[in-house]
C-alpha cells in the first residue's frame, strides 16, 4: 500500500511528523480523501427538502450521479414503498437497491444502515427486536450505532403530493445497544461478509471499541464515522483531536457533520488528514436560507473544497483498498 501512506489515524498522532508533512508537502502526501454520501436517510424525508431521494429508483440514480461527482461508498436507507416516510423492514427490499446502484455504479461501495440496536418504548417499557435488516441483502459495508441515545426529533407532516404522515409530530428515539447485542450484530456481519462501520454518537462510545478489540470480536482496520453536531458530539475542532488521540491507531476516522456545522467541520476534518460524509441525510441546506439540489452538489462541494486545498481525492478502488475490501460486491 505504497501509494496510500498516512491512511490510519495513528499516522497524525506525531506532532511533528504531520508539522514536517505539511511544511513540505502541504495536503498533497495525505492519504486520498474517501468521501461517503449519505443520500435519503431514515428520519426527514422529501418534506425537509424536495430534492432528498425516497423511491429505489430515485436512490440508485441520486447514487449515480454522487458517484460521478467525486463519491466513493454510498450509504443508504431504504424506504418502505408503502409508506416512503418509513425505513423498509424487508431485507429484499434492500437487496432490490443494491442491485439497482450496482448496475448504475460498477465499483461503488455499498453500505446499508443496520444500526444493530434496539429501540424503547418508554411508554410500555419494551424494546424492539434487533435492528439489522439489512445485512442479509449482504451490503459490503453496514453501520452499527455503537451508543446509547435519546433524541426528541420535529417531524413535518408531508403534504400532497407526498403522503404517509398527515401532522407535524415529536418522534421520540430512544436506543440502546448492549455489550451482548453488538457481539451477536457482528457474529451475523461477518456471516454475511459485511464490515462494520461503527457509528458514534459521543466520544465515550470509542471507549465500547476498545472493548470489543480488546476482548477479539473487532477487527481492524476499524471504519469510524463520528457525528458532530445534531444530537452527537460538539462540534469544535478540540473534540475532533480528542477523537483523534483516542480512537485506535489502526483506525480510519470519517467526519459527518449535522446542519450548520457541516462545512467547518468538513474543511477541519480535511486538514487532519481524515474523511468525510455528505448528503442530504446530514444537511438539507447548501448555504442559510438556500436547499440543497441534489446529493451530487453535496459531493461536488466537497471535491472543490478539498482540491483548493490540496487533498486528493480517494478513487473506489482506493477506498476498497484502504478499507480492506476486495472487488465490487455483484448482486
């Protein structure tokens, strides 16, 4: 992996070496920048911005076109095609999407939401089976949420044409995953030939990473995305470092920024020599009072933004690379 230097988080922890790189090279000798795109997401939908892809169809040519702009590993939810304002519950409805995105984008990466958790029901004080629907529709990559969160969430009603929710209402999530659960969640990941990418949600959660190293059921390289802003952590760059200093060595840290954080934290996570998610999941809007066109706009920022300042831009074959992943997962 010659031409791919400087790709884990442990290679920025010297001081001085990231100081020397810089001084010489700038951002030219950082590993290439893998840019995910998150294009639909599971909780607003097209009544927070029209452009926010909810169809298979919509999703595979939104994916499409965030590929051609610069995207390397797609992260998707699929929605329910009886109800478009709800994540699907049916495996092959996933496999129904990878299918279409891989014929539109011969070597994108695929990464399905699994989250791995269970909710609660606070009112009746139950929990929900496991949430991992995705995984039999093998994704080469799947999220698991490794947190424990609550979060009150305003929900627009969506008006005609749009239908599956009349009123505006408070979703209540509340979600918690357990040590038990999320060795059972990669048991069945690594039946299926998925890697887990490990959502989290504040920085305590990387401590519940070192754990399941520590005890053999993770493997590296660890696939990190962390959320700043929202309901994750603060989005300043002193927290970002922490994350840097804390993850494991043999970690790759990518950025997902919520809102109106979203572009400083895109540009300080460039700088720090590690990777980032756009997409309308994260934001809706491109600049204040203005939406987002399209997932691909999203992309195109982030290319531009990174080029000005001297970052290359990871091709899929190196993100595979670096990932660890071999070659593109047919459906």
């Amino acid at each position: 992996m010659s031409e791919l230097k400087n790709y884990l988080v442990g290679d920025y922890r010297n001081s001085m070496e990231y100081t020397e790189m810089i001084k010489k090279y700038g951002l030219s000798k950082m590993s290439p920048l893998i840019i995910s795109c998150s294009i639909t997401g599971g909780q607003h939908g097209a009544e927070a911005n029209p452009n926010l892809p909810e169809t298979a169809e919509a999703q595979a040519q939104s994916t499409y076109d965030a590929y051609n702009a610069g995207a390397s590993l797609v992260h998707v939810h699929r929605r329910s095609p009886e109800n478009l304002s709800l994540d699907t519950k049916k495996t092959e409805e996933y496999l129904e999407v990878n299918r279409m995105i891989r014929e539109k984008c011969p070597e994108i990466i695929i990464n399905n939401t699994c989250i791995g958790g269970r909710l609660i029901d606070t009112e009746n004080m139950t929990t929900s089976d496991l949430l991992n629907v995705s995984l039999g529709a093998k994704p080469e990559v799947a999220s698991i949420d490794i947190t424990t969160t609550t979060q009150r969430m305003k929900m627009k009603a969506r008006k005609a044409p749009l239908s599956g929710r009349d009123e505006d209402y408070i979703k209540k999530f509340d979600y918690i995953l357990n040590d038990e659960d999320a060795v059972e969640i990669l048991r069945r990941m690594e039946a299926n030939g998925v890697k887990p990418e490990w959502e989290m949600y504040n920085l305590t959660d990387i401590k519940r990473l070192h754990n399941l190293i520590a005890s053999g059921h993770a493997k590296g390289p660890h696939w990190v995305q962390m959320l700043f802003g929202g309901n994750g952590v603060f989005p300043n760059a002193q927290a970002m470092q922490l994350a840097t200093d804390m993850l494991p060595a043999d970690s790759i840290f990518s950025v997902i920024a919520i809102g109106g954080a979203h572009n400083a934290m895109m540009a300080q996570a460039i700088l720090m020599g590690h990777h980032i998610r756009v997409g309308l999941e994260d934001v809706v809007y491109y600049g204040p009072k203005q939406l987002a066109e399209s997932n691909a706009q999203l992309v195109e920022r982030a290319v531009r933004i990174a080029k000005e300042l001297g970052r290359p831009i990871a091709t899929p074959e190196q993100a595979r690379e670096m990932l660890g992943l071999g070659a593109p997962r047919q459906y």
